[in-house]
C-alpha cells in the first residue's frame, strides 16, 4: 500500500486537509466553457440539466458532472441576462440586452421556437408562471406578459419605476416587480395589489435604498426576500407582506439571493463569497464559501438536493458546493495511516467530477488521480471517472487523449458505457468559441460610433479624446485626457438621492472615473482621464449612471449593477496597439 507520507503528499496535492473536509464549505465541482462573466443560472425541474447564460452572448447546458449536454443556444446578439426553465420542463427562456426574449424548446434538444419582441430597453429578468402558459419579463422599459406565442398580454404602465429590476410569480399566480425602492403586488390582468406593509399596515414605498435589485420566493410560498443597493436582505412573509427579518451583511450592497429546496435556508451573494442563514438570520457557517475570484452573479440551489448549491460569477466560471457539515470523520481510535486514508476516501469521492482530479496536469494532480482509481474505487467507479475525464478532454479539443480514456476506461470494466465517436466530435463541437455575432469588447471591425449617445437618465454629448475625435489610437496603459457634455435627468430617483455619472471601458470590472455628483438633475461640462487597456484591441468606452454615497464612495463599483452599459452607451472609442 502507500505509505503515510505519500498519502498526506496526495491530499496536499488535491488543496484539502483534514479540517477543510469536515468544517468549511465543500467545493464539489468546477464548470468552466463561459468566455465572459456568468450572469444567471437555472436548473431544469428534473434536477438533472444546468443551464447558464453570459455576457458572451450564449446559454449552455450542462449536466451535473459539468458536461455540455447539447451545442449553446448563440442566437442572442448581446449579453443573456436572465434565464428560466417552465415548470413542466418543456420550455427554457431567455433573456437579453438585445432587447428581446427568445423560447427555445427543451423537449426537442434546445430547438429554437418563438422570438419575443417589444420590450425597448435592456431585459433584465425573466419568469414562468406556474401553470407555463405565461412568462413575464422585467426590464429598462417596464414590465410585459407574454403568451408564448410572443403576444404581449399586458403592460404594467403604474410601475413605481420605469426600470424594473426583477420580476417573480407567486404559487398563487400573482405577478411580482421589483422596480425603484420597493417591490409591487400584480394580479396577471394589470390589478395593482399593493406593496409590503410596515407593522401598522403602511406601504413601504423603500424597502431598500433607492433600487430593490434582486427577488427570491420560497419553493414554499410562504417568504419573499429582497436585496437592493444597501447592505440589508429583507425577508417578507408573504401571507401579511409585512418584513419579518432584516439581516444586515457587511457590505454596502448584497449581491444575489435564492432559497433553498426545503424553504429553511437563503444563500446571500456577499461579493465573491456566499453566506447561508436560517429563516431567523443565523449563519449555518462560521465562514462563507468562498472560491470565486470575482463577484458572484448567480445563486441557485438543487431542486431535489437541498444541501448543493451551485453559483456563478464574473470570473466566468460555475461552482457546486456542498453546503453540509461533514459527519464523516475518522474516528478517534483510529491510527494516523487509517485517518489519512478515511480522509483520502471523502476527498475522491467527493471530488469526483471536479477538475482538481479530471484534469489534474500537474505531476501532483495526476497522482491524487491516480490514488484514488488505485486505492479507493473499484473497476466500475474507477472507470466511470475516466469516462467523465475523457469527456473533459474531448471538450477541450483533445479527440485523440479522449479516445485513449475512452479505451482505458472499456479496458478497466468492459460493461462502462463510452462516447461514440460522433458523441466525441459533438462534446469538441459544443465548446467551440461563438460563431455568431461577436459580443466580445474587442471589436476590430467594428465602425466609428457617434460622440453622443443617452443611457437611461445620462446622456453625454461633445465627447473627444486628447482634443480630438472621440476615436484615438493608443499606446497600452496610456492615459489619456477626456472631455465631455453630460446631462443628467432622473426625476424618479427621488429629491433625497444621491447621483453619479460613471464613465470607463466596457469589460472592466468598474469604472474608471466619476463626472458627476448631485441631485436628480444636473448638466455641465466635464474633464477627466482614461486608463487604455494593456492588451492590444479595439476597445468601447461607455458610461451609466450610479448611486453611491459619493464620487469616492464605491461609485465605480456601480459599473457591473445589474450588468455593464451596453452598446447604446457606446460614446468613444480607443484602439490599443503594440
């Protein structure tokens, strides 16, 4: 057998040790595919199939092993935004800054069917009723239901705020919309039916400060948590619609939200970590799960499986997390050989389809792999993970490597069901960079834009480069001097509200400056300084409004709320060169 000391070698190979595997959070697996930050995750009402939309302008679908199970839905021609399987499976919809909706039909390998035009702004948010027959949408322009043949059923023209930030049906089919500082009751024929209620039966018209980002229902019915631009997550109970907790985070703005299968538990979106509480705000964990190396942008959990939990974010990658405490230990008259190797049992099993093991590439990664074929599985489970490895090495484009898995795996346990040759060439073909319209932020071809441009509340005009056009050829990391018009007019952001402008390069993951600082109401003229990127390319240079505290405070990481500007921000533009 392997002594002690190549044991312990394997588990620090695997980045796991005794206290990790019992105590912290389990990262269970790794989806990587997403050329652009992650935006939304749904997961088919059969638990079986993940499906995660991008800035990239795609949607893939996974299966829970990290396989693309069918080739990704590229019709979109900007960002996917939002994303949702109906309730009977059938149908998945998504949403885009294209402005429109697209339903594609699951049944029928993701064929597409109904496109659905007329919202005119960015969509942000989408929803199923529960019966399927309905989808409402949420974006820059309101909200709209839909049949699904693409008829607008209803608009909803008293919103509390033109821009809606997310939308969500109740059991009972009542709509739901988070727009301006608060969240508003709909019956599906228009009915306005009220917002939450403070303690003495008042409407709340802030439930957060200035914005409600993000709406969470329990698969129960009974509770409905809200985030917004502050550092508090609301939990309303939905039979008073009055708040029943408020838990504060220690960030100035919380992230995503989602309750968990058995209603007991809302994973919260705290920058690039996650924390779980109870219904009561009691962290299930000392420490948050964390991993991700940019903002998390997506929380679900498994329909079936409470305890995982699986989120994305701006680093473009997916992660599943066991969220239970580990009961299996070692026990405590064990000798150390026998604890190591108990431990070693977890670590493979747990991390069976993660990438740490799959493609470990490294001399330390391919041992652990092979410790655990060699002293942990038998034939069949051994050969299983070369399949699951083999699929992984066929969507990285090695057919041949894939192949050779495919064989060891026949060889090992002649009963393992392998890839045919066409499923390899399908796996490679599905994780293919786009071939459809290019999203990307370096767009080489693209044409001179217009050196004005309006944006939601903002417009800017006059704008020009070091006392140019507002096109400039740039050396990397140049700075560079800008001027601009700006006028800012929001007379629904409310008298109290403080206003920015933000300008920077789209892809980044903040803005680069603040040109403004006021009331709901300002114009004026503006000069300030841009970073070029350090990578040769073609790059946008876009604004947006924000409201932070203040220039100083956090305004730039207004950049990425609820996604970055899009195209129609496009005010100027600097091509990078070697």
């Amino acid at each position: 057998g392997e002594s002690q000391e190549r044991l312990g070698r394997v588990l620090q190979s695997a980045q796991l040790t005794l206290s990790d595997l019992v105590n912290n959070p389990m990262e269970i697996n790794l989806l990587e595919g997403h050329g652009k930050h992650v935006t939304a995750i749904a997961i088919h009402p059969d638990g079986n199939v993940l499906a995660s939309s991008s800035e990239d302008g795609t949607v893939r679908l996974w299966d829970l092993e990290g396989n693309l199970v069918a080739a990704p839905l590229r019709e979109h021609t900007d960002y996917v935004n939002a994303i949702a399987f109906s309730p009977d499976g059938r149908y998945l919809v998504t949403a885009s800054s294209d402005q429109t909706l697209r339903l594609w039909d699951w049944t029928n390998g993701g064929a597409a069917l109904n496109v659905l035009a007329g919202h005119q702004g960015k969509i942000t948010s989408v929803a199923f009723s529960p019966d399927g027959e309905e989808i409402v949408s949420g974006g820059y322009d309101g909200m709209k239901l839909w049949n699904l043949e693409g008829k607008v059923i209803h608009q909803f023209p008293k919103l509390a705020n033109k821009r809606v930030n997310a939308v969500a049906f109740l059991p009972d089919g009542t709509l739901l919309s988070a727009s301006g500082s608060t969240v508003q009751f709909w019956e599906r024929g228009g009915k306005f039916l009220g917002t939450p209620v403070s303690k003495n039966d008042e409407p709340i018209a802030e439930l957060h400060k200035w914005a409600v980002n993000t709406l969470a229902v329990s698969a129960d019915g009974k509770y409905l948590a809200t985030t917004g631009n502050d550092n508090a997550v609301r939990l309303i109970s939905l039979e008073t619609r009055k708040i029943k907790e408020t838990f504060l985070e220690t960030v100035d703005s919380v992230g995503q939200v989602a309750f968990d299968a058995d209603s007991q538990h809302v994973a919260i979106a705290l920058g690039n970590s996650i924390k779980i509480r109870n219904l009561t705000g009691a962290s299930i964990r000392t420490e948050d799960f964390t991993g991700h190396q940019g903002n998390i942008s997506a929380v679900v959990w498994h329909p079936q499986e409470s305890h995982k939990l699986i989120t994305g974010s701006w680093d473009t990658t997916i992660r599943f997390w066991n969220t239970t405490q580990s009961t299996e230990k070692s026990s405590s008259t064990a000798t150390d050989e026998e604890q190591i190797r108990n431990t070693l049992d977890i670590a493979c099993n747990r991390l069976f389809a993660h990438p740490s093991l799959l493609l470990g590439t490294d001399g330390q990664g391919i041992t652990a792999s092979e410790t655990c074929r060699n002293n942990v599985w038998d034939n069949d489970s051994a050969a299983a993970f070369l399949v699951l490895q083999g699929r992984k090495l066929a969507q990285q484009g090695n057919i041949q490597q894939a192949v050779d898995t495919f064989e060891a795996a026949s060889d090992l346990y002649p009963d393992v069901e392998v890839p045919s040759a066409v499923d390899v060439q399908n796996l490679a073909a599905f994780a293919a960079p786009p071939e459809g319209p290019d999203t990307s932020t370096l767009a080489e071809n693209s044409p001179d834009i217009a050196n004005q441009a309006t944006y939601g509340q903002v417009r800017l005009s006059e704008f020009t480069l070091n006392g140019g056009g507002n096109t400039i050829t740039a050396a990397p990391g140049e700075v560079l001097n800008a001027t601009t018009n700006y006028l800012y007019d929001c007379p629904e952001c409310g008298g109290g509200s403080i206003n920015q402008i933000i300008v920077g390069i789209a892809g980044e993951d903040a803005a680069q400056t603040c040109i403004y600082n006021g009331s709901t109401q300002g114009e004026g003229d503006s000069t300030f300084k841009l970073t070029a990127p350090e990578e040769p390319g073609r790059y946008y240079i876009r604004f947006r409004y924000a409201q932070a505290y203040g220039c100083e405070e956090d305004a730039l990481g207004w950049w990425r709320v609820d996604g970055e500007p899009t195209a129609a921000a496009n005010i100027g533009t600097i091509v990078v060169t070697d």
